[in-house]
C-alpha cells in the first residue's frame, strides 16, 4: 500500500475543492437568464411566469394565492419582479409565476 505525504494530501484537496468550485462559476454567470417556460424541467413542474396561466385541471394541486413571492423555494428580494429560485438554479422566476413544487414559505 502506497503512502502519501501531507502535502500530497492537501494538493489532492485543493484540486479537489477547485473542481467543486468551477461549475458555480458557470452557475454565476448566468444567474440573471429568466426561465424559460417551455424548457423541459420548467414543463414537468407545470411553472407559469403568472399564475392566471395555471391549468387547474392539468394541476389541481394549485389554489388562489399561491405564487412564487410567497413560496419557500424563492430566493433572494420576494418584493422583486423576478427572483432566484432552488428548483430552478440559475434563473429567475417570475414573482407572480407558480410551479407545481409551491411550499409556503415559513411565516407567510
């Protein structure tokens, strides 16, 4: 069995670290791309950028109130237009949007 030295081991996790970091970059420069609702994820989780698109038959799971501003997958200003959001990462959602991933957000 092959031993290796402390300094091995901390350029093993440097590279190691590097690797993790770079697909964020990628992640970072396209933080502002607002989705797209025809993109494949978007469609399965049947997101609207507002919520008088939703099909109640097709998501009956949907009821009055509920949008992306009040949920709790949304991230960054809830009073914004468009917003983060961790379903979608990478893109803006639409403040007044839904998908059928909607939680309420805690103290709302």
């Amino acid at each position: 069995m092959k031993t290796h030295s402390r300094r091995e081991l901390f350029k093993f996790a440097g590279i190691g670290s590097l690797a993790l970091f770079v697909p964020a970059l990628g992640r970072l420069a396209h933080a502002d791309e607002i989705l797209d609702p025809e993109s494949p994820q978007a469609k399965a989780l049947g997101y609207v950028h507002h919520y008088e698109e939703v099909d109640p038959e097709r998501w009956p799971r949907y009821e009055a109130g509920q949008i992306c501003a009040n949920c709790q997958l949304a991230q960054g200003d809830m009073e914004a237009e468009w917003m983060g959001c961790s379903i979608f990462p990478g893109k803006k959602v639409a403040g007044k949007g839904w998908c059928n991933a909607w939680v309420l957000r805690q103290g709302s």
